[in-house]
C-alpha cells in the first residue's frame, strides 16, 4: 500500500471552495480504487494549511489513477474548482507506506 500525503497552503477566503475541491477529490479517488482518508481542514492556529491523505494498493496503481489528470472530464472539472477560485495556493506531496496497528 502507499499512502498519499497532501501538504496544503489555502486561501482561507476560499475555504467554501477548497471544500467543494476536497469533496470532488475524495469521490474521484473512491472511484477509481483508492482509499481516502479525509481532508483535515483549518481549526485553530494557522488558518491557512490543510493536509490530505488517501491509499492506493500500489504506486502503479496510483500511476493508473494519475493518467486521467488532465483528460478526462471529470478531474478537469475537479481542478477547476481549484483553479477558478484560487482555493489552493500551493500543495506538496509525499509517499508514505502506513505503518498500522496490528490486531
């Protein structure tokens, strides 16, 4: 399994967009086989870091989920959210493999 780590830098004027944004993107990564673990959104403190995290089987598998950026129409119109309200100002991502607790 390798997880996906999400590093956000938000606009929080646009926080009602980035949830738009996040709410496309966890139903997006659902669908084509990965696992999300949530948006973690601004509560106290810095206003303006959020983070992302969701698993895929593999890195190949996250490959195959990655061709459709840009080409098919429903991750065009997930970014566009993005885009169009300048919700994100920057984002970083890591590879992690989860390390669980055991039963």
């Amino acid at each position: 399994m390798i997880t996906c780590v999400v590093h956000y830098t938000i606009n929080p004027q646009q926080i009602e967009a980035f949830e738009r944004f996040a709410h496309a993107w966890m139903r997006l990564v659902t669908k084509h086989g990965g696992v999300h673990h949530g948006y973690f959104l601004p509560a106290e403190g810095a206003s303006d870091k959020a983070e992302a995290l969701f698993s895929f089987e593999s890195l190949a598998a996250y490959e195959r989920y990655r061709a459709r950026f840009g080409s098919d129409p429903e991750f065009v119109a997930a970014d566009r959210i993005r885009d169009g309200s300048g919700c994100v100002v920057r984002y970083e991502r890591t590879f992690m493999r989860p390390l669980l607790p055991s039963d």
